[in-house]
C-alpha cells in the first residue's frame, strides 16, 4: 500500500511539474515510470516467492489483477502517459498463475470444510426434533441458505480477482456441490428411517424438502443447461424431493386402497358415494402438505393426481365382473364419467396441473359406451394416441367389461392398438406402471 501510494503520488508529480523542465527526447517520466515499476515488481515478486497466509494471497493477486493496473495506471492524471510505456504486469505469468492456483485450492478447501458444517449442523437440527420455522406459511431449513451464500461469496471474491479466476473456481464449485449434495441424500435417507416416531419428524422432512426447491432454483439459474453436473445436482435433487413425497403420501395412499377395492366389491352400483369417500380422505391429508413450497406442493398434488386415476384404473382391469347388457355399460359410462368430473375438479382446484390426466376416464368410459365396433376402433386409437403406454394385456383386460363382444371382435380392437402404437414413445407414463399379475 505504501509502495503503491508513493509510485502513483511521485509521477503524478513528474507528470505535471517534472516532465516539462526536459526535452521530450529524454522521456522522464518513461524513465521514472519503469524505475518505480521494476522496484515494486522484484519487491511483489519477492513477496509471492515466499511463505503466504490465504489473505496475503488474496491481496497479492487484488494488486496484480486489479489494483495496480485499474486504480493506479488507469488514474485520470497518469493513464495517457502510462499507456506509451508498456510497463507489463506486476508478476511473471507463471508465478501469477502458481499463486492462483494456491489460492483456488485453498478457496475450494475452506468452501467445502464450510458445506460439510453446515450439513453436521443440519443433521443435529433433526436429532433436536424442533418444529421448524415457517416463512410464508411454509416449513424451512437454513441449509440451503447457508450453502448457496457460502458457494456465491467464494465466487464474488474470486471474480473481484479477475473473470478467469471466478469462472475457475465456480467451476470447480460445481463439481463439489453434486458430492455435498449427495452426502444430504445419504443423511437424508438416513434420518427418513430412523427418526419416524419424532414428534416433528413430518414437518423436518418437507422442510427439507423444501431445502431442494432453493437448491434446484440456484443451479438452473446459475449453471449452463449442459453443465453435467448440473444435471448430476438436478437428479439427486429429484430423488430426496420423491424420497420424501413417498413417506408423506404413504399414509394416505394406504387409507385409499381399501376404499378403491369397493368399486369392484359393489360393482360400480356406488361409485359416487365411493369416490366422495377418496376426495375426503385425500383432503384430510393435503392440508398438511401446503407448508412444501408452492412449486412442491404442485409437484406432490400431481402425483395425488394420478395416483387416484392410476387406482381407478386398477379396479377396471381386475376383471371383476362383465356386461352383456349395453344398457348396463351405459350405466357404468355414466358413472365413471361423474366420477372423473368429480376426480378432475378436485384435484384442479387444489393445484394440481397434470391435465394430460383429465382425458383417460372420460375416454375408457366412452369406449365402455359405445356398441358400434368401428366406433369402439377410432377411440382405442385416440386413446392409445394420447396414453401411448397402453398395451393389449391392459385393453384386453379392460374390455373383459364388454360381454357382448365376440372373439373376432376383441380381436380385431386389439390388432388395431398394436398397428397404432408401435412405434409411439411416451411423455407422461401411466399404464407402465399398472402391473396385472
């Protein structure tokens, strides 16, 4: 520093009192310039060929990338003649970059000592079993703060250094969090088995949930769509996000299924009352899932969503039970129709947005309706156009319902899937997963 006010304090006055007591020919101030600035090189030079604390390496690098070359050459009074004398740089390139990369290693160790705290401390927050704090109504955690303001402050001050150095160690940043974030899965999973009869145990995990929301935010804002690690981060986010929706909904999911079996029990004779029953058990639990961050809370009522379709389905391949009579499958038409319109509303107005699940019951129950085989072709193709993971095990077992049609004509219906499906791939799966063994 004192070295640095000296030099830009003496040329300044060389600039306005000395130069003009010369001929031009004698390039004064040239000639002062590169004098002070071999001076205070050998004296950088010396200081970075010895033993340095982190700071004083940090402070180096500031003088040779940033200090010295913008505050001081670029001065108002000295930048026109500074810019005739060439002086170069503070450091030889190859010291400069050794002292970089000190830096980088250190900047990366200490960032990653701090991301390991900070997740010590999070898992002590979940042996506390203390309701977590709320802000905007829902659950949170201060990890992900934490960890993002530590990853953005090392790169702020590296970047303060110069571009090169921020995009260095940004670089490698993202190459630790997909490891740190890893590490939260495992003491995640870890918690999720083993603190289930905690008195908080839901809220700490949809805060923590919510910790993934914070998390995905930063890196789909900050790292490039083909950053590898960015997709490394994006799927390890999504397996605690689903880990966690799984014991949230577990509960509900196993109140519904006894209540889903009634469908078949009673032959469709009491759907509506039967699916009044699901929306109230559903609405019960989706209460408490309002405290996941809104985007969260979406993606968890969209798996409600079809799971309550998907289910549905279910009770109508279980081949429980056959129509000869098209009077009688106009009835059941009917019936699952309210019940999809029912189904549909609810889930709609309590956030859910998987629309590409509104068309399946209307259409199965529109094939269920009609008796005209052409008819019956032209909405299992339009069927099989929007649900393109259908197969024939599943058609067939959907319509065992439909007594009336004869071999050649099922036939001829599931010939008519398989030509329209081959070689469809599928968006949003929904019979994949629908298992008939």
């Amino acid at each position: 520093l004192h070295m640095g006010k000296t030099m830009k304090e003496d040329l300044t006055v060389v600039v306005k009192y000395i130069k003009e007591l010369y001929p031009p020919e004698f390039n004064v101030f040239s000639t002062y310039a590169e004098f002070y600035h071999s001076y205070f090189a050998s004296q950088a030079k010396k200081n970075a060929e010895s033993y340095l604390e982190d700071k004083d390496i940090y402070l180096l690098l500031s003088w040779v990338h940033n200090i010295y070359p913008k505050d001081m050459r670029k001065d108002r009074v000295l930048a026109e003649e500074l810019e005739k004398v060439k002086l170069g740089s503070l450091l030889p390139s190859s010291l400069r970059k050794e002292l970089e990369n000190k830096y980088l290693d250190s900047e990366e160790a200490t960032i990653k000592n701090v991301l390991s705290k900070c997740l010590d401390k999070e898992i002590q927050t979940w042996k506390e079993d203390e309701e977590p704090e709320k802000l905007n109504g829902h659950f949170q955690s201060l990890l992900a703060i934490f960890v993002i303001q530590s990853i953005h402050s090392g790169q702020m001050r590296a970047k303060d250094i110069s571009v090169a150095v921020g995009e260095e160690l940004s670089c490698r940043l993202w190459q630790e969090l997909p490891a740190f974030l890893r590490s939260y899965k495992d003491a995640f999973e870890d918690f999720k088995e083993r603190s289930k009869k905690q008195r908080y145990y839901k809220p700490m995990l949809i805060a923590s949930i919510n910790n993934c929301w914070n998390f995905r935010d930063y890196a789909e804002e900050n790292m490039a769509d083909k950053n590898e690690n960015r997709a490394i981060i994006l799927s390890t986010l999504s397996n605690i996000e689903n880990s966690g929706f799984e014991v949230l909904l577990q509960q509900l999911f196993a109140q519904l299924k006894p209540i889903y079996k009634k469908f078949t029990e009673n032959k469709w004779d009491s759907s509506n009352e039967i699916m009044n029953e699901i929306i109230k058990t559903t609405s019960t639990h989706i209460s408490d899932f309002q405290t996941l961050k809104d985007p969260l809370y979406q993606a968890i009522m969209e798996k409600i969503h079809t799971r309550l379709v998907k289910e549905y389905i279910v009770r109508l391949l279980k081949r429980k039970f056959r129509l000869k009579n098209p009077a009688q499958q106009q009835n059941l038409a009917q019936n699952i129709s309210k019940n999809a319109a029912d189904l549909e509303a609810f889930c709609t107005s309590n956030g859910s947005q998987a629309t590409w699940l509104n068309l399946a019951l209307p259409k199965l129950a529109e094939i269920i309706r009609l008796q005209d085989l052409g008819a019956i072709k032209i909405e299992v193709a339009t069927f099989a156009m929007t649900y393109p993971d259908i197969c024939k095990r599943h058609l067939e077992a959907f319509l065992y319902i439909k007594a009336n049609l004869t071999h050649s004509e099922l036939k001829s219906i599931l010939g008519y899937l398989a030509d329209r499906t081959a070689s469809t791939s599928c968006r949003a799966p929904l019979f994949s997963n629908i298992n008939l063994s």
